[in-house]
C-alpha cells in the first residue's frame, strides 16, 4: 500500500512533468514559427508560417485543458 505522502509526491511530480513537456512543447513551436525569414536557424528547411504555428499552440492548449478538465472530473 501506498502512504498518502508518497501518493501525493507522485502527484506533484507528474504535473511538473506535465508543465515541463509543455513549456518544451511550446518552446519548440514559437523557435520554429515566429523567427524571422530572413535569419539563418541552422535548419536546412523552411520555417513555418506564424499563423499555422498559433493554430498548433491552440490545439495543444485544447488538448492540455481535456487532460486537466478529465482529471479534475475524474477525481
């Protein structure tokens, strides 16, 4: 059986995993979106349009909220 510290620490250490791969996540999308054209990234393809960027943040903005509303809801 589980301590309830224990279970609580687990809890904590998911959502800072959780918070860590987003902020990666969206870290990742604003590098590759929002540089600017005409600067060199180091990439040996083109970056993408801000717009299509902005639509990808909202849809894992979307996909983060069903996470938290099927946990809190879960709970």
């Amino acid at each position: 059986m589980m301590s309830e510290s224990m279970f609580v620490g687990m809890l904590v250490l998911f959502w800072l995993a959780e918070f860590a791969f987003g902020a990666i996540v969206i870290y990742w999308f604003v590098r590759q979106g929002f540089a600017d054209e005409g600067t060199a990234s180091g990439t040996d393809f083109p970056l993408e349009d801000s717009k299509l960027t902005k639509q990808s943040l909202g849809i894992w903005g979307l996909f983060f909220l069903a996470i938290v509303i099927g946990i809190v809801v879960g709970a």
